[in-house]
C-alpha cells in the first residue's frame, strides 16, 4: 500500500476571531496534480502554509511525505518544494547564484548540483540566462526561476501558490507547460492554489474552498457533469422583472451575476425561444454556453468567483501591483 502524498485530516485555522480554516479533510495521491481554487481570502494560502510546516495549525493534522507536519516539521521540510505568493528570489544575484543558495540550504550534495541546475534552467527556458541577475529578468522569467529555484533539491512534492499571478496569458501557459512537464519527467506531486478557471482545468482533481471550507472536490470533468446543466445568460430591459418572471412563470432561479441574469436548464437551446415568447420582459441578449467551473462555484456558492473577489479586489489589486514591482517578502 502506498501512502498518499498529503494527507489532511480536520484542518483548521483561526488568527484571533477569523477562523480562516474551519475543518478540511483531503488525500492527495502520489504524481497528481492536485488545486486549491477559490477567490480571495478562501483560506488556500493558510491551508498551504499549515501543509509547508509554515504554520501551525489550531487543531487537525497534516501528513506530507507520510510525515506529520507539526512534530515532524524537519522531514516535511526535506521533502517539499516551495514556490510562494509573493516573490522572494533575490534581486541583487543571478539566477545561478539564486540557485546556487537554496541547494546549500537544502544540503544538496555540492557535486551533483551542476547537472541538477543545468537541468532545471533548461526546462524553464532560463539556462542561456543563468548568468543574468535577477533584477534585470520580467515578472515571468521569475517565475519560471523560482519554480526552477523549488526543484532543484529534488522535492516530492511541489506547492505551488498562485504561481501565475499577475502574468500575461502567455507566459501563464507556458507556465503550465513546465508543470505538466515535470509532472512527467519527475516523480513528483503538485499542490498548487489559483483563481483562475482556466487553470483548474488543467489539475487532475480541484477541490473549491471558499470561506475556509472545501465545498467540492473532484475532477473538472465530474465537477462539471454534476451541474448537469447549461448556462443562459439574458441582459434584459429591467433585470429584477426578469428574474421575478423566471421564478414564478418556469420555476427557475436566476441570479445577477457579472452584469447579467443567469440561470440553468438541462437543455439551454430549447429553452430559449419559450424565454422570448413568455418571460414578458424586454430580452436584449442571450447566450447558452455549456458549464464550466465557474459554474460549479456558482452552483455551490452562489457567485462567481469573480463576483466573489470584487469584495476584496483591492487586497489583490495591491497584491498584482507588489508583484510587478518586483515582490516583497
Ligand atoms: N497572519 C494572519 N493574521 C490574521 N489573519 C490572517 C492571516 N493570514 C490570513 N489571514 C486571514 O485568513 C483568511 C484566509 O486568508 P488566505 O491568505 O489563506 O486566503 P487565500 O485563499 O490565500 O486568498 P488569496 O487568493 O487572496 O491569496 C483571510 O480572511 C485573511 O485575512
Ligand atoms: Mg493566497
């Protein structure tokens, strides 16, 4: 019997009167790619923390690598990658030199850290660059570096928090190119955390945390299926009427969401000439699409995720602009 990668049990995490972890429970299997998705102030970052021996928890338990994360810290510590939220390579040394110091932390035997930094420079496209100082590369090639930077003691499991914040769309796939790689070449485990919907489509499970709590969890694909239904989304001439009209003439729940009335039915086509012909409001536009995540958020939370973050857009706006300056830790 192999043990999982991670293993969380009832893990919760209260800073005074925020109860930022309230109690989730998740095994995550050797080789998966396993992400945290939910909008901001979800608790995905605490929950990482609490796994990276980071911090401690209020009371559950955490196993990584089979090993405790509280009265095993040192083993955990061995055993794990870690590229963080914020960036926290140094801007003054090279990408080599960067390199360089984290395989001394980690006590990587000095003669095989060449051929271990040659390899992980390559397979983020930065070894022509290995000689550059960090302050002169892009916000992406960071990330690539520190991704690299994560790799180089040879961890068995990688966490990845947001590692593609505040990228362009570009460099965020290419991004997902070196992880999807790894995930091949090296027998290695992925944690990683994002916001974004697109993104969680490439994980083989996702559980969605929203308000310290995992609401679901389970491939994209059955995620989705389990919405069973498709999207329609009508801008109208009076949005209030619409949904009124939804809700006493088809029984259906219809939300505000991004600026449009949405709601779901099994069969999102057929429905749409019964809308004009009998919701009695002015339909501007419609647009049937099937679901996505973003439906399976909404189903089981009620918003968007985007809808979500607008509560605490500026924390993150605050948190992109540091990150484009350069980080700070
Ligand atoms: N050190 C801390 N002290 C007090 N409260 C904290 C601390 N760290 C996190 N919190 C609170 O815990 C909650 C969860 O925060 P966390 O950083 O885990 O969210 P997140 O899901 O990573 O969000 P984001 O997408 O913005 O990174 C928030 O309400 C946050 O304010
Ligand atoms: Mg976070």
């Amino acid at each position: 019997m192999t043990i999982p990668a991670i293993e969380v049990r009832d893990l919760k995490k209260s800073f005074g009167d925020v109860e930022a972890v309230r109690g989730v429970s998740f095994e995550v299997a050797t080789g998966e790619v396993f992400g945290f998705l939910g909008p901001n102030g979800a608790g995905k970052t605490t929950t990482i923390n609490m796994l990276c021996t980071l911090a401690r928890p209020t009371s559950g338990a955490a196993y990584v690598a089979g090993h405790d994360s509280v009265s095993e810290r040192d083993d955990v510590r061995r055993n794990i990658g870690l590229v963080f939220q914020d960036q926290t390579l140094d801007g003054y040394m090279t990408a080599e030199q960067n390199l360089r110091l984290h395989a001394e932390l980690y006590g990587v035997e000095s003669a095989l850290v060449p051929a271990r930094m040659e390899q992980v420079l390559r397979m983020v496209g930065l070894w022509e660059r290995k000689d550059g100082g960090v302050m002169t590369f892009s916000g992406g090639m960071r990330r690539r570096l520190e991704i690299a930077r994560g790799l180089m003691h040879s961890p068995r499991v990688l966490f990845l928090d947001e590692p593609t914040i505040g990228l362009d769309p570009q460099t965020r796939s290419s991004i997902w190119r070196y992880i999807r790689e790894l995930k091949e070449r090296e027998e290695i485990t992925i944690f990683m955390t994002t916001h974004y919907m697109d993104e969680a489509e490439f994980c083989d499970r996702i559980a969605i945390m929203d308000n310290g709590l995992i609401v679901a969890l389970d491939t994209p694909e059955a995620l989705k299926a389990e919405v069973g239904a498709d999207r329609v989304r009508i801008q109208t001439e009076d949005d209030d009427a619409a949904i009124a009209a939804l809700a006493e003439r088809f029984e259906l729940e219809a939300t505000l969401s991004e600026g449009a009335v949405t709601f779901f039915v099994p069969s999102g086509e057929e429905f749409v000439p019964r809308l004009f012909a009998e919701l009695g409001v002015g339909i501007r536009s419609v647009s049937v699409s099937r679901p996505t995540l973003d439906d399976v958020f909404m189903s089981y939370t009620g918003s968007t995720i985007r809808d979500a973050e607008e509560n605490t857009a500026t924390a993150r706006n605050r948190r992109v602009m540091q990150v484009m300056a350069g980080g700070r830790r």
